[in-house]
C-alpha cells in the first residue's frame, strides 16, 4: 500500500463530469430557452455583450492565471478554473432561473442572466482559491457546485427577507466565497500543514502569468462593478460613477499596497504576493460600497483603507490563521475579499447613515445592513463546514500530503522537456 | 557540406517580403480606398470596431500563443504568426474586394471586409498550424497566400453556383483550412519524421503560454461565431442566439472534453493538449452549424459531440495518421478544426432538414448543402498537394531534419542568457 | 561599508509614496468631482468606455509586458509599470484639469480626461522605458511626475502660443516621451555601461513574455490612435480613417521590420528586439501624421517608412549612441518613438503642404508645424536634463552598479524555487 502515486481519478472524475454535463443538458432541453428580444436595438446588444465579454474574460483569464504563481502546479490552476467556471455557469443559470422558472413556466437565458451567472461563478473561484492545490478536480467541482448554490441562496434569502437590493446582494459575493473557502480550508487542514509545503514555491516566470492574471482583473474590475448598474436607471450617472471609482479606488490600491509593503518589510523590499493581490483590495472593497453616488475622493480613501488592511492582513494574519487555526489560505482569499468585502460593507453602512435624512431610516437600515452581513457570514460558513465535511469522505480519492501542489497528479506529461 | 547550420533565409526572405509587401502597397494605391459612412451612426461604428477588435485579438493573440507550446520554437510560433497574419489580411482584402472592383472600380476597406480578410486569415492560419516546426518562414507566407487564395476562391464558387449563403461559406474556413493543411503536411512529411522528433517537446510554461492562447480564443469565440450575422436582419434575435450557442457549446466543450480526456488515459489523468484544444471543438461546430434559429440545448448536444469526437480523434487518430500515412499534424488542426468542422456541417444539415416543411426542400438542401461540403474538401486538398509539391522545391531552402522545431535556425540570440 | 546589498528603501519609498497618495486624496476632496451626465445616451457611454478600455489595457499590460523581457528584472518591468501608471494617471488629470479648475473652479473626471490622463501616463512609460533597469522605484516615480507635468506644460504651450489643435499636440508623447528619457538616461549614465551589462539578458520566456506585450500594443493601438477623433465630427468619416489607417500601418510596419531584420543580419536571421518593438514603429508614425483624411496607401508607406528607420535605427544608431554619447536606452525608445514620431511628424507636414491651396497657407503651417517640433524636442531635453540632475542627488539611494538590471534589488523572494 505504497502510496508512491496519486490515486487515479478515473473512476470518479470522468462519471461525474459526464453525469452532471448530461443532467445540465437534460435540464436545459426541458426547461431553458433563449430570450427572444424583438424589439432589441443594436446598441442595447453591444452594450451588453462587451460588459458580458469583460467579466468572461476576468473569470477565465483572471482568476484563471492569479492562481498560476506556484511553480509545480499552475496548469492545474488554469486547467481547472476553465473546468470549474464551465460547470459552475450552467448551474449558476439554472439556479437563477428557478424564480421565473416558477413564475414563468422557462428559464430565460439573456445577457443579464449570463453576467449574473459569471458572477456566482466568480464567487465559487474566490472559495476554490483558499484551497488550491490540496484537493483535487473532483473536489473542487463539488465546491464549485455548493458554493454556487449556496451563494444563490444567500441572495435570495437577503432580497426576501431584508429586502436588500439585488445589486447589493450579488456584490456580497467576495464576502461568501472568502469565509466560505476559510473555513473549508479549517476542515480540510491536515497534520503537518502547519509548515509550508516544499512544493509550496514560485518562481519568476509562474510569478509573471499570476501578475498577468492581476493585470487582467485590474483591467475588468470597472466592468465587473459597473456591469448590474442600469443605464436607463432614473440616476443616470450611476453606471460611470461605478465605472470611475473603481478606477480609481484601484490605482489608489496599487499606490497603497505597494507602500505598505515596502514598509513592513524588514529590507524595505516589495512582496511579490502583495503587489499581486493586495492592489485589488480597492476594487473589492469599492464593489461592496457601491450603491450610493459619492465624490471620488470617497473611492481613493476606499481603496487607501483597503489596501492598506489588505498588505496588513497578508503581511500579519495570513500567518498567524495558518499557525493558530491550521488554516491554510493558498491564493490569500482572506486579504483580498475576505477583509476588504467587510471594509466596503462598512463604508456602505457609514454613507448610507450619513446620506440619510433622519435618525429612523439610519437606524432602520443600519439594522438591516448588519443582519445581511451576520447572514452572509453564517450561512457561508456553514455551509463550508458542510461541504468540507463532505469532502473528508475517502470516496473522493483524497490528495497524499506529498503529492499536494503537484500537477504530477492529475495531468500526463508524454512530451514534457525534462531540462528547462 | 556538413549540414551543421540552417541555410541563411537572406537572399530569400526579405526580397520576397519586400516585393510583396510593395506590390501590396501598389494595388492598394491604384486600387484601394477607404469607405466614406456619410450616414453613418455612433452606434455602428462602435459595434463593428468592438467586433473586429475581437476577431483581431483571436488571430493575433489566440492563434499565436495556441503554438507556442512547443518549448524550442515558440518565438517562432508567435512571430511568425504575426507575420503571416499581416501579409495574409492585406491580400484578402484585395481578393474580397475583387468583385467590387470588376462592378464599381474600386475596392472599398470597410470593417466588415477587414473582418472577412481576417476570418480568411485564421483560416490560413489553420492550415500552418499542421505544418509548423518542419517549414522556414518564407514557406509560411506562400503557404498563407495559396490557402487564403484558394479559400476565396472556394466561397466564391459555392455562393455562385450553389447559392451558398455568404455566412455559411465564410464559416467553412476551419474545414478548408485543416485539410488543406493536412494533404500539405502528407507531401511535405520526410523521412525518419514517423518517430516523435525529439525536439518537438513542451515545458511547463510554454503549456501555459498556449493554454492562455486557447483561452483567448475561448473568450473571443462568442464574437468570431456572431460578427458577421447582421443585426437588422429580420429574424433579430440571431446574432444574440449565435452568442448564446457558442458561449453555451464553449462550456460544455470544456467540460466533456475533460471527461474524457481523463477516461481514455490509462493512469486518470488530463492530457494538456486535450484541455487545450478539445475545449475548442465547440466552437469550431457550433459556428459551422449555426444558421437557423434553435434553443440553447442543440448547442449543448453540439458542444458535447465536438469535444467527444475531438478528444478521441487527438487520442486515436493523431498517431495513427503519423504512423498510416506518415502525415504530422504539428497543432493537431484534425481533431480541433477537421473533424468538429464536419460535425457542425452535419449538424447544420440535420436541422435544416427537421426544419423543413415538405421532402423536396430537405431533399434538394441537403444536395446542395453535401455538394458544398465535397466542393470544399476537394478544392482544400487539391490546393494542399499543389502547394506542397511547389515548396518541396528546393529553391525555397528547406529545413534539415536536425533542425526542425528549433528557432535558432531563424532567430538571432545575442543576449540570450545561458543557464536558464 | 561593502556595497553588498542593494541601499533599503524604506525609508524613502513608502514615505513618498504615501505622502503623494494622501496629497492626491486632498486635492482630489477639495476639487474634483465626477461629471453628471444627464442627458447622457447609453451608446455614448458604451463607445467611450471600450474606448478607454482599450487605451488602458495597452498603458498596463501593453507597455508593462513590453518591458519584461529582461530575464532578471521582469517583476520590476511589470510591477512598476502599475505602480507608476497608478501614481501618474491621477497626477495627470489634476494637471490637466487645472484649466477647468481656473475657470469653472473645479476638476471634472469624465471618460475624456481619464484617456487624456491614461496617455500622458503613457508617455511617461515611454520615458521609463530608456532608463528602466538602471534606477530604483523612487526614481521611476519621480521621473514619471516630472515627465507628465512637462508633457502636459508643453501641450498647453503648443495650444495656446501656436493654435496647435489639442488632438496634434497630444500626439506628440511619442516624441517628448522618447527624447525626455533619452536625455535622462545620459545624464545617468555611469562609468563601465559603455558595455552590455552582463545581467542584461533574456531568456525565452521573457522573451515571449515582452512579444505577449507587443501584441496587446499592437492590437490595441487602433483605438489609441483614434479615441480622441471626435464621432460627431462635421468629417464624419475620420475615426473610423484612424482605425483604418492604424491597422494597416501596423500591418506593412511588422512585414518590413521581418523584412529588414533579415536583410540587415549577416546570418540572415531574425532579431527578436526587431519584431518585438519595430512591428510598432507603423503605429507612433501614423498616430503623429494623422490629422488628415487621407487614402489607405498613404498609411501603408509611412508604416514602410517607420518600420525602415526603425529596424535601421535599433542595428545601427542605438549600439553607437551608447558608445559614442554613453547613453544606453533600455528598452530601444529612440528606434520605436522617437525616429518613427518624428517621421509622423515629417508625413503630416508633407500632407498638410500637398492638401494646402495655396503657398501661403502651406509656408505658415510649416513654419507653426516646425516650432512646435523645436519647442517639443527643447523642452523634452531639457526636462530629461533638469531630471537627471536632480535623480543623481544620492539622497534618492541610487543603485550600485552591480545590482542594476536585478528584481533582487527590489523583491523579496521567500519561496522562490531554487531550480526552476
């Protein structure tokens, strides 16, 4: 019973994909169907259809390459984030659908229906980031599946119970992926994690493809923030005011994290690591504050704070959660949606008491602003508990401690050049 | 006459570049000129140019980093194909604009005849990826001309003796290129090529470089399928529907061809270039089959049975037609355009019949459509085996077999660092 | 006091950059505001922000993969070329906004003043670009401030003293950007970089890496080019002339440079440098010509043109510039922007003479077109001098000599794999 080699997935993976795929196809032959838009105009399709394409490409390229950065298993990374995003997008579509499903006998496949979707998707990969590379791909579509159908829920419950706005409920996304994947993390965490895997190493080339990765988020984040924003919204500029503070949160956010990390560094030299995650803080943070129109300067101190408690939370607790709660955090999801989720939801909470006219609708919305987050952060990490309890189960052919970060694992390498 | 260094390209490549390049700029001077939208709307502009720039990015960035994966030549892969990629657009464009210029005199540059030069292009650069690696530059570009020449040629007689539609013809591109590409490769293949030749290896990150240009290609497809269907046709929705079915086979692509990349290895596990190019079998189908209206699942089942018939094809077929016919397909351009062509192709013809009201209209689409099928795949292969014989010739300096799949026979290293 | 470890920065990096970031965030309180578009139209949104997206994807992934090639430095090409853009694009459009902010009393952020700031930030890049490698973060920044502040000071001086139109005088980044670092990067030139440093190398990856950021450039410079010409313009027809014309440009400018890299190799072999940064030549020149509506093979002779001197420039001028003047330009930008810029320059003259009706008008317009050129390139060099001369002040810790060209300087490395 050497365990020289990792356990094969044939068994498991192939039926499961092939399952679920045909399910999915099942599904969608009985009950999916496209929007007919007859009295579409030319530029509602290419409004939407170029914001559609910016969040595809921070979902596929983005999170796709930030994961890259370990040198021995970035085709994982980028392998299954595709496999991942595919699957979690059709479920995402059919979960989003089951309303008018209900109400209206179809589910109605549109450009709104497939951004959305994207987004849940996004959410699922924020909680697959926390445990790259310690599970397999069999693991990580079965997180992908429950997260998606967790946050789908989260949602609904938060816009019927408390009646927050869709868009502010969507926004809560990095907030649920983060917590959701910190605590599976905790679940799954095994003996001898406590160190840094040998394996756990990057080096200056899968360093550039995550950079790469950030540069691509960097890139779309306006349109990730702006994209639910209605143009032909009573508030006209809203959609641009979406669109400038993310821009500008985020190069404050660059600015920020790049000082920060100088400064708490002991040879005043930069962290790779921070100036690839930690300048997206602001467009995190920003993102969850969004909902009222401010001046810009609201968005620079957004993105300043959030940088700022995201190279802190890198520098300091990232290390500090692996030692005292041997919970690993491998792409850092906790400094780079986890605290700067919560910092936008506070921000959030400030201008939304600050605009308010009197004490009453302050109060009121205070109360039901911080019964979102405990929701959110409960039924996430429930549920990550939940699905990390799933995955102890040996059916899935867990990883050997030795083979984790390993691409080895899952993918042949016939033709592989064995120097350079 | 030791073979010890690959023929000097200085007395070949640059005064063909250079003339043709002047011919070019001489046709384009005498005859070429830029269309002048008096009328033209703000919307339309934007629309067309966020298109183009799509299809652009597919052909430079998607088909040029797709080869790259080979880790001796992949400078190679990208700069050549950025290379033939601006030869072969402006001599589309002068061959799509032929006919304007026997009606009206003039050749007219608009976006949308940049977009067919560019689609005529990939459709080139198909056929190289077969190639590539056993061919010098200055094959590249004649190979480019005749392919493009030849595909202009095939649209032109299926719409006129046919009556092929111009979208139906364009999309043919990926059948016409792969084997096109491959009879190419049958009379160019040498021998001792049976065996893999040992420099035709990847490493870790030129896999990386090329998965990210199937993502690009990934991305972008959703607009390659749907830029030319004209948004004020009167059945509206379809340039939506093409979007919807590429997106949505694209998915479903990804995820079988996962399944079963894992379930015909031995050992479990995914074979990179499965997941690199399978994944885009959707694509090629769904494109080639799109031109009546139909729901969302048809591009599913579509999806599914390109990625099935595309993993099985690179698994089984790709070494027999090395070792059968001594035929090396560098890119594998049979299993991701070839074989996934012709299953769109039937597709197209299986709903078109479904669709029909009474036996005489299936029965007398279906001739015709099965007529544009062997049109296609005869003139491609015939244009294959003429172009090869042509470049067997020896004055075009051919490659020695030592040193195939190297850039150093092409490419000047001065500063090359040494260890890594 | 052995000069073993790079000088730490963190005593003058974080402090500047903190101080300036909360500078920004004050002026930004005190007088910017984000314009209210109330009568806006959902496709004038849409257009200018793919517009903008566009300008911005070349400023960060264009010009930061461009400078990766660097095998030791590309973390410091990529990271610093965010950090900078982050830091100059604010600068910039308070710089420009001071106009607005003298006569309405406050700064609007709208889409215009983001590209307009995105491509004085571009400019400064191009500045980095000549003395990249050699100089630590603190430097860059300073450069980048000074830079934009004398490129912004120079068009308000061509506009207003010789009635230059602002889209001509914008054009000109290439020039001033190439000529400021140029003079910059003799001023700092040390004793021994009369020779190749001997950690001034690339390797394939980072050579593929620095084409992946040619190829963003050249993709997008469509848009860059032709995002200022307004849509609603009386000569309805010149955006879509500029894209037009661009594209072409940089199509015949990457055939010629392949075609004159060979010519020019005694080996007859391509050079990387060539086809990774005179591919690009077509685009600056056509970008400074461009003013008026002129057919397409006019576009295609200055991309000739531009590829020519450009090919010629990086065989021939750059080696003797550094070692007749000692002045090592990193990253080629007299051969990409400067000679190409001043031949745009030269075409535009020669256009604008031969669409003159009379001698009188012509003579007038070449004598304004020559000042502004002269002012240009004067206040350029002589900015890069003032520059030079303040950044070898030792209070900025230059770097020693021995740690040039080297990301050790500047990154921590914890977990980098030792081999690979």
């Amino acid at each position: 019973m050497a365990p020289q080699y990792a356990p094969s997935l044939r068994s498991r993976m192939p039926p499961l994909l092939l399952f679920l795929q045909t399910g999915f196809i099942v599904i969608f032959f009985c009950k999916v169907d496209m929007e007919q838009y007859l009295e579409i105009k030319q530029q509602v399709f290419r409004n939407h259809y170029s914001e559609f394409q910016d969040v595809n490409g921070m979902v596929i390229l983005g999170f796709g390459f930030l994961g890259t950065f370990l040198v021995r298993s970035s085709f994982s990374a980028i392998g299954f984030n595709l496999l991942v995003a595919a699957m979690a997008v059709q479920w995402a579509v059919i979960l989003n659908g089951l309303e008018s499903l209900y109400y209206r006998g179809k589910i109605w496949i549109n450009m709104r229906s497939l951004v959305v979707a994207e987004m849940c998707t996004a959410s699922s990969l924020i909680a697959i980031g926390a445990v790259f590379g310690r599970t397999n791909p069999v693991h990580l579509l079965l997180i992908a599946l429950m997260e998606v159908s967790g946050f789908v829920l989260n949602g609904w419950l938060l816009q019927t119970f408390l009646q927050v706005r869709f868009l502010n409920s969507i926004m809560l996304l990095h907030i649920f992926g983060a917590f959701f994947g910190l605590m599976l993390s905790w679940v799954l965490s095994r003996k001898g994690s406590e160190q840094y895997h040998e394996k756990e190493k990057i080096d200056r080339k899968t360093g550039l493809f995550s950079i790469m990765g950030t540069l691509f988020l960097w890139m779309f984040w306006p349109s990730f923030n702006s994209v639910l924003v209605e143009l032909d919204h009573p508030d006209r500029g809203r959609k641009l005011m979406a669109v400038y503070s993310t821009y500008l949160s985020l190069a404050v956010s660059a600015v920020t994290a790049a000082g920060f990390s100088v400064l708490t560094s002991p040879q005043g030299k930069l962290n790779l690591f921070h100036i690839q995650r930690c300048t997206l803080a602001g467009g995190v943070a920003i993102g969850v504050a969004m909902s009222a129109a401010h001046p810009p300067w609201v968005a620079m101190v957004t993105g300043f704070a959030a940088a700022l408690i995201s190279t802190l939370g890198s520098r300091f607790i990232k290390p500090m959660l692996r030692f005292a709660f041997e919970c690993h955090d491998t792409c850092g999801v906790l400094g780079v949606h986890g605290l700067p989720g919560i910092l936008g939801w506070m921000v959030h909470l400030l201008l939304q008491i600050t605009n308010s006219d009197d004490l009453t609708t302050a109060g009121r919305f205070a109360l039901f602003h911080i019964c979102a987050l405990l929701i959110t952060l409960c039924l996430s990490m429930v549920l990550g508990l939940i699905t990390g309890i799933l995955l102890k189960w040996n059916f899935w052919k867990p990883l050997q401690d030795k083979k984790c970060f390993d691409d080895q694992a899952f993918w042949e390498f016939p033709h592989l050049a064995v120097v350079k």
